[in-house]
C-alpha cells in the first residue's frame, strides 16, 4: 500500500499538472512558457515524438535547424512554424540532479489559404501523426470526414499521396475549416480555405437550385395569365350583349348612310362642275 501510494505521488510530481496546449500561426512564432521556480535549473530537454530535438545546460541554446531556441530559464520558442511542426511536445527541467519536471505540450498550428474555382488544391497536411481529416461548409456547423488513415477517400475528387491531400476542381462547396486530428482526437491543424472571387456572385449549388426554382415559377406564372387572358375573351365572345350587338348594328348602318350621302355630294360636284365647263364653253 505504502507503495502504491508512493508510486503516485511521483507520478504527479514528475508530471506537472496536465497537458498545455498552445496554438501558433504557420510562418510565425510560438512559445512553450515553462513557468517553474528557477531551482538552479541544469539541463532542460525537449522531446517530440521520441526525438530529442533539444538539449540545453543551463544556457541560451538552439537547435540543429535553427528554429527551436531557448528563451529565459525554461521557456522554448517554435520559429517559423510548419505544419509539421503540429502535435505534443515533452519539456523535462532537470535541477541539480534531481529527477526531472516534466511539462507536457499541445501544439496547434493554424493557416488560411484563398483559391479560385476550378483549380487543384494540394492541402499538406497528412502528417505522420495525423489519423483523420474533417470539413466543415463555411455556412454548416457539422463536420465531415474526408480522409482516415488507413482507408480509401469516398471522393472522386481528393487524392491522398505523399502526405498531401489533393482536391481536383475546388468549389465553392469546398470552402470552409478543415481540422487535421490525431489518434486521441487532439487537433493538430485547422486550414480556412476560402475562395478568391473574379468576375461576379458565387453561387453554390444551393444558390442554383433556388434560381431554377425562380425561373420555374416565373414561367408557370406567364402561361397561366396568357391561359386566363384566352378564356376571358372566349367567354366575352360567347356571352355578347344583345344591346351591345344592336348597337354595333345601328352604328354600322350610320356609318354606310354617310358613306352614300358622301357619295352622293362627291356626284352633285361633279355634276356642278360639268355645267360650270359647259357655260364657259358658250
């Protein structure tokens, strides 16, 4: 019993009180604050993924690469983030050869890319470590799997190779967050992908259908009004006023009575005039 009891205490003595997670930009900065009283700190080593990746004794010091430095007693800066560089880190501080302060470290790193319709997008995210990627619609708030480690991708669209997912002509439809998680469900990446617009609105597949469905009743809407336009003057045609009629009648009869009664006067000139021809002659 005593010794279980000892076991634990140890336990959480050397493993600091939980895991921090820390989020970074790709191109920028990040840094792994180690906030632990300066017990004349002699070594810290930083780990990921079983790899030493830095070593310190008491000192300012950096990785082979460069990227990877330390700042102050403890703390550890990430320079120039890479995707690659997403997922857990191990910081032990060592002081005077006491058994070590062990911090543990999450690191997300996020990006957003804007593309244009049509094109072929290569998303690098498939890193080692990663187990899963998902999708969420820029106007959703679900998420969907697109890649599992392992299985083959459902789309004929995406490509998974070299640790690169690839989606052949993007659209709108592809705009939105992608998240790149581990085998513990911790996030490694989120990608905002959005769309660079060139000539006009963008329309997803939503924005069609209610356009057809516009159209659709704009069409239905002019057939039906020339349809009722077609039985009202048939019922018009069919249903005549007696009274309308035997007025049409009178007002036809008039019109020939002028006719003639023009005619009649266009003959009596005539007449006059031949006379007039006549008299002139004597």
């Amino acid at each position: 019993m005593f010794l279980t009891l000892l076991l634990l205490f140890c336990f959480i003595n050397y493993s600091g009180s939980g895991t921090e997670h820390v989020t970074g930009t790709k191109g920028g900065n990040a840094t792994l604050s180690c906030e632990l009283e300066d017990h004349e700190i002699t070594v810290i080593v930083l780990n990921r993924q079983a790899k030493q990746i830095l070593y310190c004794q008491n000192e300012e010091c950096k990785s082979e690469d460069g990227r990877v430095l330390k700042k102050g007693k403890c703390d550890i800066m990430l320079m120039h983030l890479k995707f690659s560089d997403a997922g857990k880190y191990i910081l032990k501080v060592y002081h005077n050869n006491d058994q070590p302060e062990i911090l543990e470290y999450q690191v997300l790193i996020q990006d957003e890319i804007s593309v244009k319709i049509g094109e072929k997008v290569k998303l690098h995210v498939l890193l080692t470590n990663a187990d899963k990627v998902e999708h969420q619609y820029s106007n959703s708030t679900e998420w969907t799997k697109l890649w599992k480690r392992g299985e083959e991708v459902q789309s004929d669209r995406l490509t998974d190779r070299d640790e690169t997912l690839t989606i052949s002509n993007f659209t709108v439809n592809d705009t939105g967050i992608y998240r790149v998680l581990d085998t513990k469900g911790e996030i490694l990446i989120t990608l905002t992908v959005t769309v660079t617009e060139s000539k006009g609105k963008l329309h997803t597949d939503e924005d069609k259908t209610i356009e057809s469905w516009i159209i659709v009743v704009s069409v239905i809407g002019a057939l039906l009004v020339l349809v009722i336009s077609a039985v009202i003057w048939k019922y018009k045609c069919q249903h005549k006023n007696p009274e309308d009629e035997q007025m049409n009648s009178e007002d036809e009869q008039m019109n020939k009575e002028d006719e003639q009664i023009n005619s009649e006067d266009e003959q009596m000139n005539e007449e006059d005039e031949s006379v007039q021809q006549e008299e002139s002659e004597l």
